[in-house]
C-alpha cells in the first residue's frame, strides 16, 4: 500500500539498501566473535547512510524505543530494545545509578537515554509504569552527529548464560532491521474527545490561592500545570506525530521513551543542563508571550517581554536560582549581561544561558540533584513551591516537568521535560504549565496554558 509518505531511506539513492545491508552484516560479523567477558560491555558501530531515524523507529517494533535529538542537533539518538535497564525507587538513588552508568559504560562511545520524575518518586496513576529515574542503554542503536549517521549495537550480561540468550536475541533483531521499506501505512488521527482537568474557575481559584501565598510573604513563585486527556479514534503513531512535533520546534530537545505499552513525547525548548567533560552549561528560560502575527506584532511583544516588570521577575527568579545552585560547582560562570528572546512557532521565551568548568571531583549527580527541579517548572523557594503544587494540582505530574536526556562520562545532556504527553494507545495526556508570580492575571495565565498545548494539539491532528 501506498502511504503516499517517503520511505525511511530516500529513493533518489537506489544503491543504499545494499550498503545498509553491508552495515549489517559487518555488525553481524562482529557480533558473532563476541565472547562473555564478566561485567563488560561489548559495543560495535559501523557508518550508516542516512536515515530518518522516527521514521526508521515508526518502522520497529521492537521495545523499549527510544528518541533523543538534542536542540542543537549535534546528537540524535534511535534505539530499538535495552541492552541494559536502570531503575531507581527514589530520588536518594539517582547518584548510584548514574554511577552505574558509568562504569558500565567505561570507555566505550556509548550513551543511556533515560530521565527523572518531577517529584523524586515514582509515578502514581497514569504513570504508575514508570519509576523515579529510568535509563536504558539501547541494544540496538542509531545515532547521527558531527561524525555522520552510524549503526551500533550494546551487549551486556551478567552471566554466562544471559549472554548467549542476549547474543542471540541481538543477532535476531539485527536480521530484522529495514531500511528501505515504506513505514507501515497510518490511518489520520482525529481527536473524538477531550477532557480538560482543570476549567478556567478553577485554574483562575488555584492562581487566587498562590497570589495570596505570595502576599504572605513565604513564595515567590509557584508553577501551576494542568492536563488535558485526548481520547482518540485510532492510537496514536507515536513516531510519526514526533517527526511533525519536531518539524515545528526545530531549536527544541525532542525525545520519546517506551514504557510497557506506554509512550512519554515531547520536544522541549529549555536545557536543564549538558556537559561535555568538565565543561558544563545551564539556562534560565522562562516568561512567556505569544508570536505576533505581523513582524511588527512580533518586535512589539518581543518588546515586552523584555521590558514588562511581571515576565522580568518571574525570569529573574530563575536565573537567580539557577546561578546560585550551579556557583559552587564551577570554576568559572559565564553569562551574557542582558537575556535575550527564543522563539518558538507560537511563543517566545526570555533566555539567559549559563556555561562554566567544572570543579575536580563534580558529577551529573550533583548537577541534577541541585538544579532540578528549577523555579522554571516549580517555584521559588523550592520546597513551599513543591508543596503547594502537591496540594493544588487534581493529577500527579509524573515525569512532565522531570527531567529527560542522555548520559554518557564523557558528554551528558539533559532537557527539562515540558511541552510533553504520556501516550498509551488511543489515549493521550497532554501538561502544560505557568509560573505564577506578583502581578500574575488569571486571564493571561490561562491563554498562556493554552498556547503552550497548541503546538502538541496541532501534531496530533495532522
Ligand atoms: C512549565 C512550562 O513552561 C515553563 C514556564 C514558562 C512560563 O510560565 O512563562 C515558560 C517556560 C517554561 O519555563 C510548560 O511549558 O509546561
Ligand atoms: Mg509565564
């Protein structure tokens, strides 16, 4: 059938089958000495012509998937199975499992793609699937970056016997791969209904309630999110919707982790933080008005949200917070004077970034425990801000305004994880969130949720 879309590979290239085939086989021979060496990853790559890989990854069904391009897309990542899961119950386990990762890793070019929950526990409700913190070393992988598009395989055991069944099982998935073929044919999505967890009186209540906190003097900012349950008429072509999602926010993180049936998508605009050996890089990147729909229009609100008081401070406290969490870990702090805009197709952002080096001894643990969440997706000060969402919010957040990115000893990079869904089949959970501060207008606030969906509503319906 004809699904009037490209294939995964591009047809004025006729000869690439056969060299996607002889990058197989090149893995499978390789493969095929490997022998078990206690504890020790085995990894081959091999270069790989191009290939879309959401539409390489639409086209396998062989789980957990994954998706990672990085916003400046000097890293995508595609993977097909694990070649190794870590999981932690808690927030007081995410050092040992970023340790694990990366004696694991060693030496080798590899990277586990994976994330944190907002709050440090595991999920409840819709997202009871998915624990505190999950990584996982893809077993088969595509990866594009500056070195060009490359195929490579992740085997690890723990014992003689799981390694034979894993060399095996590797062996088979690789003789499954396709390059070259149509992605399965996908019936259009429509949108059949759609339940909003929180109405305006509502949301317009919970601001009410966080003004006055703030009058008393205990808050600064609190951010309010709210959810959107879609129901559709077909599941949803998870990979697909991405590939759309991601061709409107070109300078956005973009990812997709498979949990047990279960799919958490999204592209995000803002970094937590990347590191690339000792170098390290944060950002503060909140307030938020709409684009114009003129270039006038546009410069006017640009305008204003560099000067308007409320999006000032409510950009401030971030990057305040920001600084002072990522101060004595670093060396040197680099950070323009003034912030700048980042525009996105429906909304703009005020920006600062942060880069340093450093200090000996200082790893993505302390990174991460320190900095996430940040005032952007929470509040300030930290702890009043938690509480007061745990009390206000009618749905868990789970891993939206977590934390989701890759890491590798060398190089890690992580996104903040909003404007993002949880999918499970015809059902699909959408968040969106605004920071509330002095000055905060109901109304404003509202339309600000709203734009913020729009983006992943128009990726749905295509
Ligand atoms: C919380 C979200 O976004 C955050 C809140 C913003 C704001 O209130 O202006 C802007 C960017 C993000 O820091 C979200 O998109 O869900
Ligand atoms: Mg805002």
């Amino acid at each position: 059938m004809d699904s009037g879309r490209p294939p995964v590979t591009s047809r004025d290239t006729p000869a690439q089958g056969t060299a996607h085939d002889r990058a197989v086989a090149d893995l499978l021979g390789r493969i095929k000495n490997w022998q078990f060496r206690d504890g020790t990853l085995l990894r081959a790559s091999v270069p790989l012509p191009p290939v879309d890989p959401l539409l390489w990854l639409q086209a396998h069904e062989q789980p957990p998937r994954c998706y990672w391009r990085n916003r400046d897309h000097t890293l995508t990542l595609a993977g097909l199975g694990s070649a190794c899961t870590l999981e932690a119950r808690s927030e007081a386990h995410y050092a040992a499992v970023l340790h694990r990762i990366n004696t694991l890793i060693g030496d080798e070019d590899a990277f586990f793609v994976g994330g944190v929950s907002f709050d440090g526990r595991p999920g409840r409700e819709a997202w009871a699937r998915f624990p505190a913190a999950l990584f996982v070393l893809p077993a088969i992988e595509l990866r594009q970056d500056e070195a060009g598009c490359r195929l490579a395989v992740n085997l690890w055991a723990e014992s003689q016997q799981a390694f034979m069944r894993e060399k095996t099982r590797l062996i088979t998935a690789l003789c499954q791969l396709r390059f070259d073929a149509d992605p399965p044919w996908e019936p259009p999505v429509r949108i059949s209904r759609r339940e909003d967890h929180m109405d305006f009186p509502a949301c317009a209540e919970h601001i009410g309630a966080i003004l006055e906190r703030i009058a008393g003097g205990s808050l600064r900012k609190a951010v309010l999110a709210r959810r959107v349950q879609l129901h559709l008429d077909t599941p949803l072509p998870v990979f697909t919707t991405l590939r759309r999602l991601r061709a409107g926010s070109t300078d956005s993180f973009c990812f997709a982790l498979e949990r047990d049936g279960q799919f958490y998508m999204g592209c995000s605009p803002e970094r937590l933080f990347s590191r690339i050996d000792r170098h390290v890089c944060t950002e503060s990147l909140a307030g938020t008005v709409r684009r114009g729909e003129t270039p006038e229009e546009d410069r006017r609100l640009e305008r204003l949200l560099l000067d308007d008081p409320k999006l000032v401070h409510e950009h401030e406290l971030v990057t305040r917070y920001v600084h002072d969490q990522i101060a004595p870990w670093v060396t040197r702090a680099e950070t323009p004077e003034h912030a700048g805009v980042v525009k996105l197709d429906r909304i703009q952002h005020r920006y600062l970034p942060l880069c340093g080096t450093l200090r000996p001894g200082v790893m993505d643990e302390q990174l991460l425990r320190t900095l996430h969440p940040t005032p952007a997706v929470c509040g300030f000060p930290r702890r009043e801000a938690r509480e007061l969402i745990l009390e206000r919010e009618p749905v868990p957040r789970g891993w939206y305004s977590g934390t989701v990115g890759v890491v590798s000893p060398r190089h890690s990079e992580f996104a903040v994880a909003i404007r993002s869904a949880l999918v499970e089949g015809n059902r699909m959970m959408l968040y969106s969130g605004v920071g509330i501060v002095d000055g905060s207008r109901p109304e404003a606030e509202w339309n600000e949720l709203e734009a913020k969906l729009e983006t992943l509503l128009c990726a749905v319906e295509n």
